[in-house]
C-alpha cells in the first residue's frame, strides 16, 4: 500500500457522506472517516484541487436478491455531513446508482477540469467506492484508494476490497499519505 505520486492535476471524490448513510452502523466508526475525508478536502481546497462531494437519491431499476430496503427515508437523508464543509467550488453529484460515473455528467466534469487522477473515500467500500473506482478505472483515470478514509457494513467484504479488488484497480493508500504528497507540491 503506497501512493506513488499524485497527478498534476486530481480531483478527490467524496462517496455517500450524508446523513442517512453515515447514520448506519458500519465497521469503522462513520464519524472517523468523516473526519479523514475532511481533512484531505481540505487540503484539496487549499491547492484548488477539484472536489467532488457525491451523495445518492434513488436506486437502479434492477430487480436484486436483496430487494428495496424496508425503511423510509427521512427527510434529510440524502443531505451532505456538515463536517465536509462544502464550498461553492466543490461538485457536487447526486447519483441514482451505487457508481458516481453512470447516469451522471462526473466524468464530463472531471475531464473538463484535466483531470486525470482520481482519489476516493467514502461508504461504502463495496458498492459505492468499488462501483465508482471501477468506472474510474475503466474511463483511464488513475485511481487511487485512501483505505483509511472508507468503511463497509461487513468487515470481511470491506477487507476483501481493500487487499484483493482495489489494488487491481489502482493504488491503495492512507490519508496520511495522500497529506504528505500535497505538502510536498511546490
């Protein structure tokens, strides 16, 4: 696990911090990751670096073993944690599947901007971040995962991600990692 360099220019995507997802029990604590997330948009801020702050509103048409969830949502439910601090610069996405990239004008975004490198965190490790890593993957970003500042519902499916998808996708780093790069930048 390292991050060999960052990309002149990359942009960070934030996956699902909002209130109704990070409410949910998972197997880090939601209010840690929520506090690593943080801390590297703002450092992406610092450098004008894109943000891109992702939330989800709905659910692809597919039926699925696992069928729709037996709740309802509360009103605020898809509202961003406070703690991300959102700007007017940030992007931000609102998808209706567990990727950021289909059905959603991200990629447009992004390559307007020159992206070429992107970095995710979020919840959750197995569908939101995974679906959204492997899109990047697939459209010829640079991927890099920060392990640190993601989490799952279930431990060993969060570690499968992390040890056995994600470094078929890109890289897999920490925050720390991620920080210690950008104070590098001139």
């Amino acid at each position: 696990m390292a991050l060999t360099k960052l990309d002149d220019t990359c942009a960070l995507i934030v996956i699902d911090l909002q209130k109704g997802i990070t409410r949910l029990p998972t197997v880090h604590p939601s209010s840690e990751i929520i506090g690593r997330a943080a801390k590297l948009a703002r450092a992406f801020r610092e450098r004008d670096l894109p943000i891109v702050l992702v939330n989800v509103a709905g659910r692809a048409p597919g039926r699925t073993d696992a069928g729709m969830p037996a709740f309802s949502f509360p009103p605020d439910w898809t509202e961003l944690v406070p703690e991300l601090e959102q700007q007017p610069g940030d992007h931000l996405i609102t998808k209706q599947r567990l990727g950021a990239f289909i059905g959603t004008s991200l990629d447009e975004t992004l390559r307007h901007r020159g992206v070429t490198q992107v970095l995710l965190t979020g919840i959750s490790t197995s569908a939101g971040v995974e679906s959204s890593a492997r899109s990047a993957y697939d459209l010829g970003y640079h991927v890099t995962l920060v392990a640190d500042a993601m989490t799952d519902r279930d431990a060993e499916v969060h570690r499968h991600c992390i040890e056995k998808v994600f470094p078929r996708l890109g890289e897999v780093c920490t925050t720390n990692d991620v920080l210690k790069q950008l104070q590098a930048r001139p």
